[in-house]
C-alpha cells in the first residue's frame, strides 16, 4: 500500500511535525529563554503580522502548503498516527502483565475481657505476574489491533489522494472563475463597439433605433455577468485559500497548448496483495495504461481502493468482535507469579513474612445472566451491517469509477469539438460583422455570434479543467494517483 506514496508521506509527515509547534512566537519564546523561562510567553494580536500572500503560485506550491495547513488533512494525519498504536495495543494483551500493590496499616485492638488496647503497624507489598497461555478473546483483540492499524494506513493514503483532487479542483475553479470574468470582460468591450457602431448608425440614418436598443441590452447584461464574475472569482479565491491557509497572489493558468492527454500516461505501479490486506507484502505490479477499457478500470479499483480496502478490513474487525463475543462462553489460562511480603509489630517481636506462589489458572465462565448470548447477537448484526458498508462502498467506487473514466474520455473528445467550434464561432462573428457593415446582416445577427463565441471559449475552458480534473478521479479511484501525476498536471501550467 505504501510504495505509490512513501516518498510524498515521508515529506509531508516530517514537515507537517516539524512546523506543527508553530502556534506561538519565535520571537517570544527566544526572548523567554534568554529571560531564564521555559514557558513560552502568550501573543498579543498587536504582535501577529499579516500572513504575507503567496504569489507566482503554480499547483505544485499551493499543495505543499495545502499539505502544512489544510485541516482535514492534518486530522487525517494525526488520525494516522493514532491508528499506528492499535498494533502495540493489540500486541500488549498477549505480553506478561506486571503489576505491583504496596500498603500500610495502622491497627488498634481492644480486648473485650481486659479492656486492654493495643496498638502496631503492619506493612506488606505484593508484586503479580499474569501471562495468558490461552485466551480467545486477547487473541482475537490481537489481530483487531492489527487490521485497526492498517485501516489507518489505508485511510491516510486515501486523505493524500484526496488532498491532491480537492487542490486540484479548487485550483482549476479559481482559473475558471477568473476565465469566465475575462471573457464578460472582453465580451464587454466588443458590445460596446457594435453599440458605438449602432448609435453612428442610427444618427446618419442606416440603422434604426432598435439596433441601437439590442446593443444597449446586451451591454447592460454583460455589465451584470461582469460583477457576477468579479464576486465567483472572490469566493473560488477564498475557498483555495482555506486549503492554503494563506492568501494567495496570481497563479499560473493552464497552457491553451497543454496536452492533456498525460494525465493518463502509461506508469505501473506495485500495490498490496489484496489477498493478505493486513500485510505490507508488495508483490504485484499493475500496468495503468491508457487503452485500459472501463470494464478494466472497475475491477482494478474494486481490487486495490484504498477507501474499499478500508471498508474490507471493518468488516474484518466487525467479525473478530463477533468472535470476542463468542469467546465469553470459553475458557482461559493463565500462568500466575507473585511474591509477597508482610511485617507486623507484636508483643513477641516483629514478624516478617515472605510469601512466593505459581500456578496455572483455570477460569471457566459458567453464567452471566444472558449478557454473553445477547452481546454474541449484537456483534454478529453489527458485522453484516459491516458487510452491507463494504458492499455499498464496493459499488459507489465502481460508479465513481465510470464515471471518471467517461468523464476523462468522453473530455478529450469533448475539448477537441469545443476547439473545432471556436475556430467556427470566430468566422462566424466575422462574416456577420462584415455582413453588417454591407447591410446583409442586422446588428442582433453580430451580439448573437459574439456570445456564441464567448460562450464556446468558455465552455471549452472549463471543458479542458474537468478532463484533467477527472483523469486524476480516475487514478484516485484505482489507487494510482501520486504526487507524479500533480508534477504532469503542473508542467501544464504557464
């Protein structure tokens, strides 16, 4: 599971501790020390300079910092690491369990018959071995903590991969929205001229007032989808923003001559054995190829999702908890050391006494009161509830899956009529300026193929940003994607 994204969690961990302890100042804590104190001092807002903005961003630098600052990762992250321990607990419950009892007693003893009191202290400790030699529930507790860890691993690699789409896609919407105002821009401009046109017309007396009325409408309704435009591309700023934790400068857009087809290169990767989840065995070696047909593409991510390896290894910690439960009606064995000491104060003197014990004990549960049968009923519903999670999530990635792959496939088809219908919608808008101008085209006839073409550039634009976007999808879906395919996407830039 870790050889696509060992090199990226490396990095992303050590930096992310690394700057983890950021949440007071430098500054103040260099001047505490110097001071003779160890506690870093509080931070007034006064002290706290603007976060300056980043500028000249391209995709690649925006994840890094996506990767430092973004919350949901970071709890993704420390949900891992937390989830690496499951392994140790697990392994605990079959390791010799030490423990250690010391007290002191005060004792005061009256004699009914003589009335005579006397007082003494006495004194002991006891230090207790327990080694379990037979128990199916610690056993069965064992192997939960080992699929638990491996759960966590498996939903980090998938919270990496999702941090590259949701950058992605906040990313390729801040160039849209920022597309979509400079076309309202440059559509403005040109209405205004054929507006201009108009009114020299109607005032020489070769157009009439009407042409002028379409121009003005048109204008006014572009001057609305310009402030529209404006706000879409504050609030896309702001979302990219939030995965940053930044502000955020110009940032590089994708090239009108990228070629977009590498975001489905050929690449083989090796993935974990399925067979055998719970082990970091790498042995397979998956070709990731472009004439993958989709039938292809939903077998690979049914066998080697992360998010449905997951699900598999729930149903697989579900099941053990049913065998838990089952293990309440079972014997354990236990080996039992322990030595003891005692001193007391008496008459005769002060005794002190030595006490070492070894034995193998039995322990066989006989009743409880029905809390076993009913415990062994809720576990085992709980665990085809599991396995019902495991189906939906199998099917939901199959959809997603297709999708994806339609998606990236039916785009690159799509980007290449979008472009075909741009080379068409300019010469229309040509011909119909020329036809206005000789009087073989009314002015409604040149709005139209102005907004015609505009809406084509649009449209083509963000054409070119849902195949890429879908193409990563497709990967992420099939386990695949790592920070290679971000670099591919981000040479695309200019």
């Amino acid at each position: 599971m870790k050889a696509n994204i060992l090199r990226q969690k490396k990095i992303v961990l050590a930096m992310a501790l690394a700057l983890g302890t950021q949440g007071f100042s430098a500054a103040a804590w260099a001047q505490d020390k110097a001071n003779g104190s160890s506690t870093p001092s509080a931070v007034s807002a006064k002290e706290v300079a603007p976060t300056p903005a980043l500028a000249n961003n391209d995709l690649l630098s925006l994840y890094r910092e996506a990767a430092l600052n973004d919350p949901v990762f970071n709890a993704a992250k420390y949900g891992y690491l937390a989830g690496k321990e499951k392994l140790w607990q697990g392994l605990s419950v079959l390791l010799p369990q030490v423990s250690a009892v010391g007290s002191e007693t005060k004792n005061n003893v009256v004699n009914k018959a003589t009335y005579a009191e006397s007082r003494y202290l006495s004194r002991g400790w006891t230090v207790k071995l327990t080694q379990p030699l037979f128990n199916w529930d610690k056993w069965e507790q064992f192997r939960q903590g080992d699929m638990a860890s491996a759960i966590a691993e498996a939903q980090y690699a998938a919270a990496e991969q999702d941090l590259v789409l949701r950058v992605t896609e906040a990313y390729f919407n801040v160039l849209n929205a920022q597309d979509t105002l400079n076309l309202a821009r440059n559509k403005k401009v040109l209405i205004n001229e054929q507006l201009e046109q108009a009114k020299r017309n109607f005032e020489v007396g070769t157009a009439t007032i009407t042409d002028t009325h379409e121009a003005q409408s048109r204008y006014d309704l572009v001057i609305a989808q310009e402030l529209a435009a404006e706000a879409d591309v504050l609030i896309k700023r702001s979302a990219l923003e939030q995965l940053t934790g930044k502000p955020i400068g110009n940032i590089k857009t994708l090239s009108t001559q990228a070629k977009i087809e590498v975001v489905a290169k050929e690449r083989k990767i090796k993935l974990k054995n399925n067979t055998k989840p719970t082990k970091v065995n790498i042995e397979n070696a998956v070709a990731v190829q472009p004439d993958q047909t989709i039938q292809d593409w939903v077998k690979q991510a049914e066998e080697v999702s992360y998010s449905i390896i997951a699900s598999k290894l729930a149903y697989e910690v579900a099941n053990k908890d049913t065998n838990r439960a089952i293990a309440g009606h079972a014997p354990s064995v236990d080996l039992i050391a322990q030595r003891g000491y005692n001193d007391a104060e008496a008459v005769t003197g002060q005794l002190r006494t030595y006490n070492n014990q070894a034995m193998i004990q039995v322990t066989v549960p006989l009743f409880a009161g029905g809390y076993t049968q009913s415990l062994v009923r809720e576990k085992s519903a709980l665990a085809s509830k599991a396995l019902a999670d495991y189906e939906n999530t199998r099917r939901s990635i199959a959809q997603a899956t297709r999708q994806a792959y339609l998606g990236f496939n039916n785009g690159l088809a799509q980007v290449k009529a979008y472009e075909a219908a741009e080379i068409s919608a300019l010469s229309a808008l040509e011909s119909n300026k020329l036809g206005y101008e000789v009087g073989v085209r009314i002015n409604i006839d040149v709005l139209n193929a102005q907004d015609t073409l505009f809406t084509t550039r649009r449209d083509l634009a963000k054409a070119r940003y849902d195949t890429i976007l879908n193409g990563l999808r497709l990967k992420a879906q099939a386990a695949v994607l790592s920070d290679e395919d971000l670099q591919s996407v981000n040479a695309l830039l200019k």
